[in-house]
C-alpha cells in the first residue's frame, strides 16, 4: 500500500488576497508556478553560477546517516569548497547536501538577485537559506524548529516534496525531544508491512521545477527528494498561531540544549532509546 497523498495546489501565479485567504488563512500548502519570474534569480541562478560566485567558500555537508551522539545537534558531517562540490553534483550521484546556508552571511552579492515577496506576512530578513543537493538525495522527513511558514524557491533541476501537517504527528513514527521521523522510513517508497501506522497518515507531495515557489504552512513536516542536482532558497515568516510560536520558544530554547546534555550524558544509549520509543509510542497510539 502506497501514502495517502494528494497533490498540492498548483497555481500560475497568486495575489497577496487570494494567497492570504485560500491557503494562509487555512493553513494549505501551494505551488506558485510563476511567481518569481522577474527576479534575476530567474535566468541567472544556476549550478554553474553558484560555483562562479562562491566557488571559494567552504561549505557544510550533510548526508543521510543516523543521527550520531557524538555530533552537536545538526552538526554538518563533512566540509568542502563550493567549486568542487558543484562538479562532485554535476559529475555522479551524491548524497551529501548542503543545509541551511545562509546567503546573507556567506555571499552577500546574491541578494541583489532577489527580493522579498510581499504575500502579506512579514518576512525574515535575516533568514535567506540555501539548500543544495545532488541526484537521489533526501533530506530526511522535519519539521523546522521555529514552526515557521516558509516560502521555497527551487532552481536547477527537479525535486519530490512529500508533506504531512502536525495532525499527522502520531502516525508518523516521530521521535520524541526531537524535530525528525525515525530516518530508516523511505518516504518516496516506504515499506508499509515495517511501518504499518504511515497507512493512517494523510500528507501532500509535489515536484518542484526551476523557477517554482513551494509554500509550506507553520510546522508542516516536509521530505525533499532531489530527483536531480539542484538547489532551492528557503525564506521564512515566524508562526502566527499562538501555539505554535510558544513550541517553537522551547524547541530553541529548551529542547535543542536538552538534547545536547542527554547526548553527553547517555551518548548512544540516548539516541537509541529515542528510536525505540517513536516505535512503541506509535503503535500504541495506533493499537497496533
Ligand atoms: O530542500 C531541502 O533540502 C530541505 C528544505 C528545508 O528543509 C526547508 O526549506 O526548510
């Protein structure tokens, strides 16, 4: 049995009206097909172009293996020039993505490339991030810690967005004093016979082609599976929901520092207890 999944709206492109009352209002994901076509992102950003303008900047590298106790919490896995990691993208498969780049911070002249939409939410000035990634990698199925609503432009390429709202949370085998899914779940093809509780789950998925912009409502749980080598630019507009802004103070505040101590203090023992309860937890909930 397949995820109960239906596709995302899609639309050309949308006014601040119509943004606000068909989808930010009631909290539903949409594709903007055209929105951003007058931003010189447009025709400039490419693969080729980023390695142009930051060949030279390190970059943070993640790939998909477990969570470590020895890493500090979203502590990158490896660490490369920009040009060489381009060509690695162009040249094979890899499974090493760039995460939560800042532009602002790492290369300032790309602002001028774009600029902040007005869909009637204030948006982060600070917070334009970039994520990269190559042929079949995925970031593994989250929610970002600041619930926030994000708006993400894709370039170069096509990529498999798969979502699920926080209703969904006990069906999805989340692990507890944490922000992931177990990550051995495949959600582009997930073994349902292992999993039996995600056949409850009612999620979204799309693509994304160059040039779309993807809004993804306060703390929707999101899965990006670049089907090729490409990248997208994340900007962000903090949650408006009372309840979701008072989760995401203790997310930054309470639960990251509390994870980094039982990481010290259990090491594995703490990871792996947290994988075992997403389990049991799940399936009790789901009498199953
Ligand atoms: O596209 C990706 O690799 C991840 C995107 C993401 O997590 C985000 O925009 O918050």
């Amino acid at each position: 049995m397949e995820l109960n999944l239906v596709a995302v709206d899609k639309v050309e492109t949308i006014s601040k009206k119509d943004f606000i009352n068909n989808y930010f209002k009631p909290q539903k994901p949409v594709v903007i097909e055209r929105f951003i076509d007058d931003w010189p992102a447009y025709t400039k950003w490419s693969l080729e172009y980023m390695k142009e303008v930051a060949g030279d900047k390190t970059v943070p590298l993640y790939d998909d293996r477990p969570v470590d106790y020895k890493d500090g919490f979203n502590q990158p896995h490896a660490t490369m020039k920009m040009s060489e990691y381009v060509d690695l993208l162009k040249k094979e498969p890899t499974k090493f993505r760039i995460f939560l780049w800042n532009i602002l911070k790492e290369v300032p002249v790309l602002q001028k490339d774009f600029s902040f939409p007005d869909f009637g939410l204030r948006l982060m000035k600070g917070l334009p991030m970039l994520f990269f990634g190559g042929k079949d990698s995925y970031t593994f199925m989250h929610y970002d810690i600041d619930f926030a609503n994000i708006f993400h432009f894709h370039f170069e390429g096509k990529k498999q967005c798969i979502l699920f709202d926080q209703q969904q949370n006990k069906y999805l085998y989340k692990i507890p004093n944490s922000l992931i899914t177990r990550e051995d779940i495949h959600f582009s093809n997930p073994d349902i016979k292992k999993w039996p509780a995600l056949k409850n789950a009612k999620g979204y998925i799309t693509h994304l082609e160059h040039g779309n912009t993807l809004y993804m409502p306060e703390g929707y749980w999101h899965y990006m599976r670049y089907i090729t080598p490409g990248f997208s630019m994340s900007l962000r507009s903090i949650p408006r929901n009372p309840i979701h802004l008072g989760k995401a103070v203790y997310n930054i505040v309470v639960m990251r520092s509390l994870d980094n101590v039982m990481r010290r203090l259990w090491g594995q023992k703490w990871i792996d207890w947290k994988n075992d309860y997403a389990i049991k937890r799940t399936h009790r909930l789901n009498n199953i």
